[in-house]
C-alpha cells in the first residue's frame, strides 16, 4: 500500500506555531506532513480519524513542548506508538525550545533516539536539527553541510528571486516587485505593496481599504500568490497561512465571525498587542511594528488588518484552501 505522507505530526495545540514552521521547513525540503487541522474534517473522532492516518504515513514526529503533550494521554500515546511499531512506521521524539529531556511522564518514548531543536536560534535556522529529522522521516540522512557560513549561504541563494516563483493573479496583478522586496527582506516596502496589489485586485484606489465581503470574495489565485510570497521569503516566518495556524491554534474559526477574545489572543501571540493595547490598525502607521524576523512568527503581513477585523480573511484563507 502506497503511503502518501511522509510523516505524522502530534503535538501540543500550544506549540502549534512552531510545529507549523517546522512543518514548512519540511515541505521546502519535499516532504508532506500529516496535520490533524488539514486532514480531520468537523465532527470526526480524532482517535478514530488517527488510527486511519497511521497506515497513510511513512513515519510518525511526536512533538514536545514545555507545556507538554496536551491532548495526547498516555495510553492515546501508547496507542499510537503500538500502531506504529506494528506497522514497521519508525517513531521520533522532538523536544522543541525550551525542553532538555523526554519527561518522565514520557519514559517509554526514550526508547528511541530524539531530535531536540536549539532555544538559542530560531527554529527554521537549526538546520542540524532539521536533518535529523528528515533522516528519521525518510530513513536516508542528508548531506553534511560544510559549515554554519555555509548553511545561510545556501538558503540565501535558495531566497533569491527565481523565473520558478507563482506570480498568478486573475486580476493581472503583476507580483515582481513584491517578490523582489521580499527576496531583498525588504519588510517595511514588501508590506505596503502587499497593501497596494490587493487593494488593486478588488479594484479599489490606493488609500482605500478592503471591506468584509471584499476580503470574503478575495481572489484565491492572488491570495495563494501574495501568501507563498511572504512563506518562501520569510522561511514560513511570515505569511497569511503562518496567521490563520496561529488563529486557529489560540481558538479561532475560519468562519467569518468576529471573536474578541480570540482575537486578543491571536494579536497577543503575533505581538501586535502589547500589555493590552494595540498597536496601530492604520498600514500607514508602523510605528510599533516589528520589520524583522525577530520578531513574533506571524507578526507579517500587517498592512491589511484591523482591531475590528470580522474574521473575513480568515475565512477567505479556508476556503482557498492555504
């Protein structure tokens, strides 16, 4: 039986950020995780719908965070691992930032050799990290790198602006000069062009802003292209997919409605709220916006969203399928 995913991710809903960069690093390595947010439909049993995932995936990432396991009891656990062992699937701890040391709690997953990621760089930099695990997903281990310098040089050159990036659009956008800004991590530029070609593909003038149903009938061609513009550039740092995993993982719907207490939570975990005052709704104001990769993942795009934002995009994002 062919199994069409290379690995099965579980975690804590809490880590759902950083397991979603790593995710992305996996995918820009041609890998394709199982995610329970992307595979497990509304009203599904999850141990039902996970014991039908084990026999569709080649390998199986147990992710720990500081806050632990979450949903995953020790016999849900077990159960997995049971399957797993069973079916001949290989099994990979992961201590994330933060953790030194499978729990206790956790005893049995010592069994097998970890990967733990590095608090002291970013996630999506801690390329050893990331070969171990591709070497556990795929069972064949990656060529070294020669050094750190060379590592960076070698993702440098994969960000540079290629004839291979997706620059489609239904309205004839042309896309160049935002790829080109965020080839250049040229931020501050890149998030005010995002604002001008989607105020441009509703037909609107610049200065204007985008209404509910503007943002609810966005087109997804375009939407696809501005959101794998700001992931590829960003190293899945930035991007309005990267925002709709952190909104949904603080207790969001993708359903169009406006939660003010998620919405507190999303803008608290992407720092655009500060010891609970907003920053600035206006694009024209980035005064308190961070233009760096240090700061909180999913802090950009920003030009586009408001303090009442409705949930629209979000919605949008579902429905385009990003």
């Amino acid at each position: 039986m062919e199994r069409p995913f290379d690995v099965f991710l579980a975690y804590n809903s809490l880590d759902k950020p950083e397991v979603q960069v790593i995710a992305t690093a996996l995918r820009l390595r041609n890998l394709v995780p199982w995610i329970d947010d992307e595979q497990i439909p509304p009203g599904r049993p999850f141990q039902d719908e996970i014991q039908q995932a084990i026999p569709l995936v080649k390998s199986a990432a147990i992710f720990i965070g500081v806050g632990g396991l979450g949903r995953w009891q020790n016999w849900e656990l077990k159960s997995l691992m049971d399957e797993c062992v069973e079916g001949g699937i290989p099994v990979i701890p992961v201590l994330l930032p933060g953790v030194e040391e499978i729990p206790k709690k956790f005893v049995f997953l010592k069994q097998f050799k970890w990967v733990s990621f590095s608090e002291s760089i970013s996630i999506i930099d801690d390329v050893s990290a990331l070969d171990l695990l591709e070497w556990g997903i795929t069972q064949i281990k990656p060529q070294p790198q020669l050094t750190k310098t060379s590592n960076r040089e070698s993702a440098t050159s994969q960000n540079q602006p290629t004839q291979t990036d997706n620059l489609d659009s239904e309205k004839g956008i042309d896309y160049t000069r935002l790829r080109d800004l965020l080839a250049a991590k040229n931020w501050k530029e890149a998030d005010q062009e995002t604002y001008r070609v989607m105020i441009q593909a509703v037909g609107k003038e610049y200065g204007d802003y985008l209404d509910e149903d503007e943002l609810l009938n966005f087109p997804c061609t375009d939407l696809r292209t501005v959101d794998s513009l700001w992931v590829k550039y960003s190293n899945g740092h930035f991007g309005f997919s990267v925002q709709k995993e952190i909104y949904l993982s603080v207790g969001g719907k993708a359903d169009g409605k406006y939660y003010e207490k998620v919405w507190e939570k999303f803008g608290d975990r992407v720092g655009w709220r500060v010891k609970i005052n907003w920053i600035s709704s206006e694009w024209i104001s980035y005064s308190d916006v961070n233009f760096d990769t240090a700061s909180p993942v999913g802090h950009l795009p920003s030009c586009v969203w408001g303090v009442g934002f409705s949930g629209s995009l979000f919605s949008r994002i579902k429905t385009c399928k990003l």
